[in-house]
C-alpha cells in the first residue's frame, strides 16, 4: 500500500470513528436530557387495597407524573410520600415493565370515633388520628370522649378497651357505646345507656361479667344505676334506688 492510500485509509477511519463518537455523544445528552419519555415512561399506575383514599387522591399523594421515566422513580421515596398519609398503613411497589406502575396499599381502619372539645375524629387501633368527620353522615363505631394529649393513659386504656371489642365481636352486638377516658383506674363506658364502670386492665374478663350480669339484669327487670366491674372476682349494681351487691 502506497503512502497516499495508506493516508486516506486513515483519514476515512478518522472520519468513521468521529462520526460514530458523535452519534454516542447525541444520544447520551439527548437520554440525559429526556429520561422522563424515553426510559420506559409510566404509561399505567394501577392501585390495589385502597377503599377510602379514591385513586385520584393517591395518584396526588404519590406525586409520580405520566412519562416520568420508570428507571428514575425511587421506590423508597414514592413509599415516603404515600405514607404521609394517615390512612396509609403500609406500602408495596412493583414495576410492570415496560410501562405500568403497580401500587399496592394498606389501609388503615378506623375503629372508633374522638370526640374532643365538639369535634368527631376517626381514629385507628393504635389511637391515630386519620381525620376529622364533617357532614351528617357518622359512621356506628365506639365514641371515645376527652383529650387524648391531657389525658394520655385514660386514653390508651380505652382504645385498648375498644380494640378488644372489635376483636371479640362486642361492638357488632351493640347500638351504642361511650368511653369516657379520665384516670385509668375511673375508666368508664355506657353501654347501650348502661354506665359500666370499667377500670384499668382485664378487659376480656370484665367483659365477659358484664354479659353474664346483663342477662340477670333482663331476666330480673332491675332498673340500673351503674355496674361497677373494678374490683376482681365480682360485680357491683347499684339500681336506682337501692343498693345491692354479688
């Protein structure tokens, strides 16, 4: 090979490998610039387990936006903002390549109603708010009256008091039940208009005395003051106009 052609072998290589560098280059600043629409861009987002919170609500709260990129969307962080959410118990992720979104939540559900200074709030097992009711329509749960902040261990028995409930079946059987959080030890309920005075602890127990005295207490037609069910091994009924003791 001459020295002219072996001159324009290498200016064609040159040429070639410029030209090819200049493509990469394009491509890799344009995909830098646009990975929202070119990076499997989020075509689909499916939610699964949400009955409270609309889908509207939780595409809002997830923040992720159509096209956004799937490559680019953090799991962990989409899992922060969604959990904001009082409602939102747990979240999972999946990625439905090349272009779907899955998101699947777990709510939290509210067990009874706070009814502080005048205003009705759900709350979940663990006594967390999840909002304020407002409107006409109430839904049939346990009412927990008082102040949860001022009076923070009256308030943990009670809603240990109502998750038993729930867990036991006594709240389906009821129409209505009011647990005044106070002191622990003055932890009390109207059950149905019956004022049961309750007590810190055993719930299960006490419970299962007060059925067994409610039947009496039909049977025997007694009208009722109040039931007190602190003390172990025993009831106390006060009717209203006399006192009697078992």
């Amino acid at each position: 090979m001459n020295k002219g052609k072996r001159l324009g072998w290498m200016i064609r290589n040159i040429a070639v490998f410029i030209f090819i560098f200049s493509i990469a280059i394009f491509i890799y600043s344009y995909v830098s610039l646009s990975p929202q629409s070119l990076l499997f861009p989020v075509r689909n987002i499916v939610f699964i387990g949400n009955k409270h919170l609309t889908d509207d609500e939780l595409e809002t709260l997830a923040g992720v936006q159509m096209n956004e990129g799937m490559l680019i969307i953090s799991n962990k962080s989409l899992s922060e903002r969604l959990l904001k959410s009082p409602w939102i118990k747990s979240v999972m992720i999946r990625k439905g390549f090349p272009d779907t979104l899955i998101i699947m939540v777990e709510e939290s559900v509210p067990v009874a109603l706070l009814d502080m200074n005048g205003h009705l709030f759900l709350m979940d097992e663990n006594g967390k708010f999840l909002e304020e009711l407002r409107g006409d329509s109430i839904p049939f749960l346990p009412i927990v009256t008082g102040d949860p902040f001022t009076q923070k261990d009256g308030f943990i028995e009670a809603m240990k008091l109502v998750k038993l409930m729930h867990k036991t079946g006594f709240v389906s059987e009821r129409d209505n039940i009011v647990i005044n959080t106070q002191k622990p030890h003055e932890l009390t309920a109207n059950i149905d208009g019956t004022i049961v005075k309750i007590g810190a602890g055993d719930y299960e127990e006490k419970l299962e005395r007060f059925l067994q005295l409610e039947n009496d207490i039909k049977n025997l037609r007694i009208p009722v003051d109040y039931i007190d069910l602190r003390f172990n091994n025993k009831a106390i009924l006060k009717p209203l106009d006399y006192k009697v003791a078992q």
